[in-house]
C-alpha cells in the first residue's frame, strides 16, 4: 500500500451509531498534537481490518483490552518523524495516541524509515532503516 505525502495521522477506531448517522471518532491525541483542526473538512479513507479473514467484517467483536495495546509490534516497519531528542539524545516520534519511539542517532525534524526492535506498554525502540522519505 503506498501511503501520501498528506498523511496527517493514522489510528484504528470503532464506527458507532449516533441519531440516524455513523460517527468515526478521532482520538484526542491527534486533536491536541496539532494534527487535526475541529470544525475542518477532512478526507477520510478505511481500510479493511486484518484481523476478517475473508474480507468480511466479523459480526462478533471481542471485548476491548481494559489497557491499551500498543500500536506497534516488533519487526513492523514505520514512517516516522523526528519531533524531539531524549534526554540521552535520541530522537523522538510520537504515533497513535501519543504512543513514544526512541530512535537511536536520530535528530528533531528528520522524517525516517524505521523497524521498531523494542516494545513496551509505554514507549517502543526503532531502528533507522531510510534516512529520509
């Protein structure tokens, strides 16, 4: 999947029905980091989850985790930006929800490739894998 340039962010969410109409809901974090506006139009676009199989949304859903997950796993590759250094140096990327990557030699303003190498509940390790994209 190639993914553009105008990419503000990406989270997984749930579709609910609200009054006659179906509400997306956006979390706070992409609100409160600047990257959406309340009261602007954007373009929204779904993808399919993984998780069906078949293509088909499953009728049974499994109950949320009471903690959340986190939105990254070991060996997945992601495109990240550089917003600020830790406090040993490293750069700085924040994803879904606020979710922290530490990337090691790394500097505020780079737009890297990584593969994350490391998980924990509250911050993940990456390794640069592209310098720039």
């Amino acid at each position: 999947m190639e993914i553009s340039d105008k990419l503000l962010c990406l989270f997984s969410t749930d579709v609910s029905a609200e009054n006659g109409r179906y509400v997306v809901e956006i979390p706070s974090s992409e609100v409160e980091n600047g990257n959406v506006d309340p009261g602007a139009v954007y373009r929204v676009a779904l993808i399919a989850r993984e998780d069906a199989g078949d293509g088909s949304e499953s009728s049974e859903r499994s109950s949320p985790p009471s903690e959340p997950q986190p939105p990254v796993e070991i060996g997945e590759t992601r495109y990240v930006e550089i917003e600020d250094l830790g406090k040993q140096g490293d750069g700085i990327a924040r994803v879904e929800r606020g979710y922290v990557i530490i990337v090691p030699g790394a500097e505020v303003g780079e737009r890297v490739k990584i593969e994350v190498s490391e998980v924990k509940s509250n911050f993940a390790v990456g390794e640069i894998i592209e310098e720039t994209f």
